[in-house]
C-alpha cells in the first residue's frame, strides 16, 4: 500500500458502530425525518474516506440532523413551498446528505441527479440531466460547485429559483418560518435511476413505503442488529446507493463508512481495505464490483486485510455472474472472507429498493438448468457444468407478495419461467408526471417489475431466481440501458432512419450477455458497409457510453408491429433463430 | 509548462500516456495525439476509471471528475495533465 497522503487529518474518528444504552429501532418510524430525528439522539453516523482510505470528513447523525433543519428553513425562507422538486447533484458527500434531509425537513422533494463518469460525453450528460430536471419540473437544482457549468448549461429552459452549492443555501436568510416535514402518505424523493435518457421516468416514492422498505430490509433482509456497519461506494443515484446503504443505515442508526464510487472505480480494493480497517460486516455491490477487485488483486502482493468481520456480502443490481463471485472468494480466501458471506438480493426502485433477500449466512444457492427447457420456459435442473447457471436470491421479503405468470397471467408454479409481479407496500406510486408509463407497470396493485423469473423450492421454501429482462432495459456494468436510446443515436446516423435498428442483448457461449445492434443496411459496396459498421459503434459508444457488436442486416429485415413499432423481441429470436442473417461485412467489436 | 488552451502539450507527457495506453489498447487502434478515447479505443465507465488510476499514479496527480466531459482525445488529456501538474508545483 501507499503511505499516506498529507491530505487526511490524522485527529478525526470514525463514528463508533453503537451507542450505548440507546435501543436501535429498525425503521419502524412514520416517516424519514422521524427516523433521523432518532438517529440524531445516537452517537452514529457517516463517515467519508479519500481513495487510499484515509479518513476525510465525518458526519454524525446528529450534526446531519441539525444540519438539515437549519437548512430546510432556508430553503422554505427562499419561497420553496412543500411538494415542489429540487435536483441535487448526488456527489458521494455530506453536502449532498445535508440538502437530501433538508428537503425532507421542508416538505420538498429531492431528486438525486448522477455525476459525469465518462470521457468526453458532455452532450450526452447534459442531456441527461436536463431531461431529469425538466421532468421532475425542479425549482433549484444544487450541488458540488465543479459540476455547475454542467447544470447551467443543462438548465436552459428550465425555470430554477437557484442554481448553487449547499454554501449558497447556507447564505441565505434562515427566515422565521417553521420546518414543514411530510406525512407518511407525502413524497419523500423521485428517483430516475431506472429511466431513459429520451423518456425519463421518476419513480415516486413516499415516506410510507419507504420505511415498510427499510423496515422489511433491516429486520428480515440484512438482519441488522447491535454491532453492525457497513461500508459503502455506492452512488446516491442509484437505488442501491440511496435506499441500501444511506436510508438503511439512517433508519436503522446504522453507522456507514463511504468511499465514492469514482475513487472505487480507481482503487476497488480501497472498498475492502475500509472494511479491514472498520471491522464492518454489511456491504453490498452489483457483481461488477467483486470482478474488479478480484482483477485488481491479481496484481498485488500480501494486503494484510481481515475480512473476517464482514458478515452480509450482498450481490444485487444486476444480473449475478456466479463464476465473478467465486474468484472473488478464492482470492479474499486467505484475507479471511468467507464464501457463506455471500447475500444475493433482488429489487429494483420502483419498490423503493429490496424485493427479495438470500437467508444470509449460507452463501450462494447456485442452480443450473438445461439451456433448451429454458427457452420452452421451463428451469429443469441438471448436473453441474451441463447447463446454464443462475444464483438464487432468497424469498419475497414478509408483507411482499410475488406471482411469476405466463403470457396470459396464469399464475406458474415451481420452476416455470413467466414475469415476475409484486405487490406490498414497498411498491412506489407511479413515475412522476408520466401516467402512461406508470398504467404500464402497475395494473390492480400489482407492479409489472418487467423481469423474467422462476421459483426454485430451496429448504421448503420457494426462493426467486431472476433469469433476464422480459422488458427492453439492459443493465450494462450496473448501469440501466435502454435500447430506445441507442436505437434512437443510431437512427441520427446519415443514411439511416427510424426503424432501421434493434438494440438487444445477446449470451455469448459463456452465458455473458452482450449488447447487440441490429442495423438495417442498404449500401451493396463491402468498404461502405464497414464503415458503417464503424460509424454506428463508435456513435453509441460516444453517445450512451456503452460498447456493442454490430451486425448488419438485410434492409427490411427488422419486424413490425402492427402499429408500424419495431418488434425487438420478435428480431431477437428471429436472429437467433437464423430467420434473420448478418449481411457480406458486420464487425464484432 | 503553460495551461493556455490551443497549447501543445509537453511531448514527455504524450510519451507517457502512449505508454500507459498500450496495455489499454484492446481494439489495436494507433495510437496518436488525435486518438478519441471513446470512438477509437472503445473505453467504457469503468475502463476510464482504472485507466485514470493509473495516469494519476505515473503523474503523482488527481484527476478531478468534472473534467471529463471535455476530455475526448489524447492531446486533450496530456493537456489537462500538463495543467494539473503544474497547478500542484
């Protein structure tokens, strides 16, 4: 490891993981300020390490509290009045916490925006994060002072009381009117983790189903008790980051160590080394995470980490690459880990965050099915290594219902694929301002989570076992793709136009899935069809950020619906089905 | 070392980034000052982030995160770490 950097301030400490003779409550509040309230009263609290894992800044719950509320009267003295939206800039800092409860406070609505993580994506990004502020229909939007040209930019044609940093909130006058929380039926927060970057959709979600969230993950899902605390680098824009390992932690008093996701992405081992150093024993990752520290660790020699301490391993936010997470256990092996430690979950935002958890403490359940049952929906168990692999993420969470159906909304039983549906009071309002797209997913109570599933009888009980996406989102390295977005960049490509694409996923022989266009080519000359081969991948990488095969097809190949919409899922099997061949020169990146 | 935009970079900080790039360079792309990180070395998220890494560790930097956006090509980066670099001394 590296010595030190001179920025760390050798006199601060971390929050304690408990506070002595104060009863820890696990989310069984009303609301989120009255959570914080209670976390207030606790020695507790969030601390921030710099990408070597030094110390940085800490704040406790209490200092968080009072914070916030000295705030929200600011907020409320600038003319904000209770509903209204303000976007924050969700940078891995107290700053962001202090706004995020400050809106809670006053009654207004925090709508966690994401930073820039890729080179030279500007448009793409103000893109983004415009489409997030005009939907949201935001009256301020704050954040970290590097990142404002961005939202300045961003903010053309949508009218913002302020654009600014917790300091510029912090000037202004406090005012002399009161703290205006909301009630357990208000919004908390819109979050638009899951949306597209053309169509963005906000999830709504109430203080109510929120604490039933936080409530049923606690208690059931992790387990949290005395002596737990969790390290996390997870972005507070996204629903892992925001609910698992921030709203949890305030509900449950839980103390968190955080590393921000950027310094993780640099140095992932800092992620592990901060649990070593803290003795903590929740932490949770999509499998992308474990896959770069296993890589990184390759390279090093002895760490000296103990790894003994960490209890709850979550793997969730994607689907679970079970060969990642058994090289990451034969690596941390001699560090002390346990592979029992593994905890798969399953949620997505629209129900606040968790759906399922693994009974914890027995590791993964992995199953392997037979590849062609699969496809006639179907999960037949076969032996190991003869069939696809997927990992088990434990039952619905108490007060949840799920029902996996078939195509017609027959409910299936055991081990038949169909789309999974739940119901309970973790199950989010609607998207914000969007009742199109909220009637598509939630029909009588029940949410469409638009994922693809079946029950797999483990001990007497049935755990859910996720096998892909029965809707169009892709989740690429942990972020939410949608194929509307890169079908929409290819189709501005000279030469091309709409319906001349189709963006889907594709399991290479090992299973791994690949994001894959489809691209309709009307050009005979193989030097013209190469280059535009090229151009359509160097668009998408330079507009979503992501890397696909092209494969060049027939003009006219691609099928319709009736309406004249593209029918993605028809071209996919089409084109595994070899009902729709690759013309003379596709490339495969 | 100057931070004027329009500036050539220092052609010792050029040299090291092509360096760097080599193990990077999965698309066998030629490596030029011109050479676009995301159309020409098909780089994602999380390659950016480990590449970084490295670029700070040979240089004894930080890269701040909202620089990014701006950054498409190798002349750009050499000339922001030019800058970094001689913010820092």
């Amino acid at each position: 490891m590296q010595p030190a950097v001179s920025s760390e301030i050798p006199h601060l400490t971390p929050t304690p993981s408990d506070t002595p003779g104060r009863p820890k409550r696990l989310a069984d509040f009303a609301t989120l300020t009255e959570a914080l309230d209670y976390a207030g009263g606790a020695d507790t609290g969030f601390n921030f390490y710099s990408a070597r894992g030094g110390l940085e800044k800490v704040l406790p719950f209490r200092e968080l509290a009072g914070q916030a509320k000295s705030t929200a009267l600011r907020l409320s003295a600038a003319g904000l009045t209770p509903g209204e939206r303000v976007a924050l800039l969700a940078a891995t800092d107290p700053e962001f916490l202090i706004l995020f409860f400050a809106c809670q406070y006053a009654g207004l609505i925090p709508v966690p925006m994401p930073l820039p993580t890729a080179f030279g994506r500007r448009e793409a990004y103000i893109d983004q994060i415009k489409g997030q502020m005009s939907s949201s229909g935001a009256r301020m939007a704050l954040g970290p002072a590097e990142f404002l040209p961005f939202v300045r930019e961003a903010a053309t044609g949508v009218d913002l009381a302020l654009i600014g940093t917790l300091a510029d909130v912090t000037a202004l006058p406090e005012g002399k009117g009161d703290l205006h929380p909301g009630g357990p039926g208000d919004l908390s927060y819109i979050q638009y983790s899951s949306g597209s970057t053309r169509f963005p959709t906000g999830v709504m979600v109430t203080h109510a189903s929120l604490m039933a969230n936080c409530f049923a993950m606690n208690k059931h899902g992790v387990k949290n008790s005395v002596g737990d605390r969790a390290v996390s680098w997870l972005p507070y824009f996204h629903d892992m980051g925001l609910v698992g390992f921030m709203l949890g932690g305030v509900t449950s008093q839980s103390s968190i160590d955080y590393l921000s996701t950027e310094d993780f992405a640099r140095r992932p081992l800092t992620w592990l080394k901060l649990i070593s150093d803290n003795k903590a024993t929740l932490s949770y990752a999509p499998s992308f995470g474990y896959e770069l520290c296993a890589r990184r660790v390759a390279t090093m020699s002895d760490l000296g980490f103990d790894l003994s301490s960490w209890r709850a391993a979550g793997i969730g936010g994607e689907m679970i690459k079970p060969g990642v997470m058994r090289a990451f256990a034969e690596a941390f092996k001699p560090y002390g880990f346990s592979d029992k430690a593994f905890n798969a979950s399953y949620g997505l935002a629209e129900a606040v965050l968790a759906v399922s958890f693994s009974p914890g403490g027995k590791g993964m359940q992995v199953d392997t099915v037979d590849k062609d049952a699969l496809e006639d929906h179907r999960a037949e168990p076969v032996a190991e290594g003869q069939g696809r692999e997927f990992v088990a993420c434990g039952s619905i969470l108490p007060d949840h219902t799920g029902e996996i159906r078939d195509e017609k909304g027959g409910v299936l039983g055991a081990r038949r694929v169909g789309r999974l549906f739940i119901a309970g009071p973790s199950i989010m309002q609607g998207y914000f301002n969007n009742p199109d797209a909220t009637a598509e997913c939630l029909k009588d109570g029940w949410l469409d989570t638009g994922d693809l599933a079946y029950w797999m009888p483990i001990d007497g009980q049935d755990e859910l076992v996720i096998v892909g996406r029965a809707k169009d989102m892709m989740i690429i390295n942990g972020r939410n793709v949608w194929p509307q977005d890169i079908e929409w960049t290819v189709e501005h490509i000279p030469g091309l136009k709409s319906g001349d694409s189709a963006a889907i996923l594709l399991a290479d022989p090992s299973g791994v899935e690949r994001p894959t266009i489809l691209v309709q080519c009307r050009p005979s000359d193989p030097v013209e069809r190469e280059r535009l081969a090229a151009d359509v991948r160097a668009r998408v990488q330079e507009q979503v950020g992501i890397v696909c095969d092209v494969v060049l097809v027939p003009a006219r190949s691609l099928p319709k619906t009736t309406s004249g919409k593209l029918a993605r899922g028809r071209a996919r099997s089409m084109y595994i089905a070899g009902d729709i061949r690759a013309v003379g020169v596709g490339s495969e990146s | 070392m100057t931070a004027a935009p329009g500036a050539e970079p220092s052609p010792d900080t050029l040299t090291a980034l092509f360096d760097i790039l080599k193990t990077f360079n999965k698309t066998g792309a030629v490596l030029t000052p011109g050479t676009r990180f995301s159309e020409d070395l098909n780089f994602d998220s999380l390659v950016v982030m480990e590449f970084v890494a490295v670029v700070e560790d040979r240089f004894d930097i930080s890269v701040p995160l909202n620089i990014l956006p701006d950054i498409a090509t190798v002349n750009h980066l050499a000339l922001a770490v030019d800058r970094i670099v001689a913010e820092n001394s």
